[in-house]
C-alpha cells in the first residue's frame, strides 16, 4: 500500500542534532548585539541561532559562536571549525511555530528558517559554559507577528534624498529614518558616488541614519552591514565608500555593531584599503577609544609610512585614542608638509601630516 503522506507532510518538533534532546525557542540576548538573530542552547551545551530567512547563514554561525563563547569576540574568530568546535543545520525551521516545516510552506507562509548549531569542544566549553548560561537567562522571548498599526510613510523618492545628502542637510534624512528603513538602500547608492564630496556626505548621512533605524531595527542594519563587508571584499566590483560607511555606522551605534570590528581589522593587510580601514578606526575610536586602545602599538609603524594618507589618518587614529606612547613618533611628524583630505562635519579640508600630527598631539 503507497502512503498517502510525503516527506513533505512532516511536521517535527525542533531537536538537538548532536543529542537528539528537544530545544527550546531561541530568544533575544538583552545584549541585542550584533545581529538580533534569536539564540538558544541544548542541554548537552550546544548553542544555535536561528536565520528565519535561511539566507545569511554565515552571521547565524557567527552568532552562534559568540553565544557559545560569552561574548568574547577575540575567542571567538580564534576558533576553527573540526578543531575547536563542530556544527550543523536544521532547516524548514519556522520561528513562529517553533516547528520543522519539511513542506517549506505553512498555512500560506513560507517557511525558510534555518538552526545553525555549534558544539564547542569540551576544553572551551569548561571556560564559557556558565557565561552562555547566564546571557541565556536574561533573554526575553522573541515578540510575535505584530497586527498593530504599521508604521505611518510619508513617501520620498531617491532624488529627495540625493538633494538633501547634496546640501548636507541631515534632519529631514533622520526623519525619513525614523518612519522608513528603505532610506538606507538610497542612501547606499549614493556611497560608490564618483563625486568625492557627494560620497563623503552619503557615508556621514548613512552612519547618522543608521543609529536611528538601530533603535527599532538593528536587524537591518546587521544586513547593511554584511552587505558593506562583502562589497569590500570583492575586488570584482567597486567599494567606495563601504569601509568608511561601515567606520560611521559603528560609531553611531558601538552599544549594537561593535562585535563588527574584527571583520574590519582583517581588511587592514590589503595596502590598497588600509587608509581606509585607518579613518573607518578613527572614526570608531573617537567615539569609543576603549574598543581598540588595546591595539594601539600595530598603528603607531604607520605613522613612518611612505604613504601620506596612511601617515596622516594613522595620526588622527592614535590622537583619537589619546595613545601617549605614540608621542614621539607624532613629534617627528611636526614638519611633514605633504596634505591629504580630510573630512569634518559636511567639508572636505586639505591638511598636512604636520597639522594632523599636531591635531593629534594636544589629545594626548
């Protein structure tokens, strides 16, 4: 007799694929940081994050992994994947439900979710384990589909928010921000601009606009980041301004985006980005020096480099993080006549490495 149900037709409760024990549903970490993906944590001490759209399992194992290491970004881009730690998918996972939808379709939703586990080797675990716990004890449940009153719009086109990025007017784009997200694919466009000042302003812009939409919806801005990272990463395409645009989103908003920094110094070994990666930092440590001070002496070589960008924006990265053991290296800077273009509040301005270097040391 053929079975009038399918593999399709299955409908599972979620289990541990390392112990097979059910799971619980994953919750937000009060931390909210950096991706707002939903974490939980098996019996066994398997920890998992849930991408709902299956689509971006690269920040689940991410997630995942500084779940399992307590935050502790240093300890978590260490690990290696069969050495330090194994992992595995459960897909057709529907968050809503907390169920396994094998048909991939729900009562007219589609059912895309992946859990992306990770189990920790025991050595690791034995350090993290209570810290994970705790972090899980804080976290709320995920809030359901709201079927309140959507957000009011207003409607605004690109070419608005082209005018406004064009005479730095940022008010009416942090109002935008405040109603409508899809300001930042606007805004993203306006980043690979070839006019300088226009691009610059974007950046600034998007950074600003960011910190707004983290309030409501750091999700989005997690992706934007993603986004950022991979363009920068392709040589095949054009990157302007995604390093520099990563630099002002982070600093807006370091309370949710700084686990993001370490993708950014892996950039720093390409010379061809380097003074980039060195403004998106000095951006970063303006706000919060603590966040990299404890990387300060890799900096202080650049400020000998024949490149007069990287001397000079090395300079303001170390002023900014009021790096007293780069004094003398400043000092010697004094009388550098070569300029670069720097970019304050809306203005592009030409400055020496001298004045930089001057700039730089009345922080210290």
């Amino acid at each position: 007799m053929i079975s009038r149900f399918s593999q399709r037709d299955i409908i599972t409760k979620p289990t541990c694929p390392f112990c097979g024990i059910l799971i619980d549903r994953p919750r937000e970490l009060a931390t909210r940081m950096p991706t707002e993906m939903p974490v939980g944590k098996c019996s066994c001490g398997a920890v998992y994050a849930c991408d709902v759209t299956g689509h971006n399992l690269g920040t689940a194992l991410i997630e995942a992994l500084l779940l399992g290491c307590d935050g502790d970004w240093d300890l978590a881009w260490d690990l290696l994947p069969e050495e330090d730690y194994i992992e595995e998918q459960v897909k057709n996972y529907d968050l809503e439900t907390h169920l396994l939808i094998q048909g991939g379709v729900y009562k007219g939703r589609r059912i895309s979710g992946t859990l992306y586990f990770v189990k920790l080797h025991q050595d690791i675990l034995e350090v993290t384990e209570d810290g994970t716990k705790k972090q899980l004890d804080r976290a709320k449940p995920v809030p359901g589909p709201s079927h309140g009153k959507k957000r009011d719009r207003k409607s605004f086109s690109k070419k608005d928010v082209e005018l406004f990025v064009k005479d730095y007017n940022l008010e009416p784009l942090l109002r935008m921000a405040a109603q409508d997200k899809r300001i930042i694919r606007d805004l993203q466009r306006l980043i690979y601009s070839v006019d300088k000042l226009l691009r610059w302003r974007a950046t600034d812009a998007l950074g600003k606009v960011s910190g707004v939409i983290a309030e409501y919806d750091p999700g989005a801005i997690s992706k934007l980041l993603q986004r950022l990272y991979t363009a920068s990463a392709d040589t095949a395409a054009s990157s302007w301004g995604c390093l520099d645009a990563i630099g002002e989103i982070i600093s807006n908003s370091p309370e949710h985006f700084a686990g993001y920094m370490p993708q950014l110094y892996q950039f720093a070994g390409d010379r061809a980005l380097l003074a980039e990666v060195l403004r998106a930092l000095g951006k970063i440590g303006k706000v919060r020096p603590d966040l990299i001070r404890k990387t300060t002496y890799r900096f202080i070589p650049f400020l000998q480099d024949p490149d007069p960008e990287i001397r000079g924006y090395a300079a303001i990265l170390l002023g900014n993080l009021g790096a007293r053991e780069a004094k003398d290296d400043l000092t010697r800077l004094g009388e550098d006549s070569e300029a670069v273009e720097v970019y304050r509040q809306g203005r592009l301005k030409k400055q020496t490495i001298g004045q930089l270097a001057s700039e730089a040391l009345e922080k210290l």
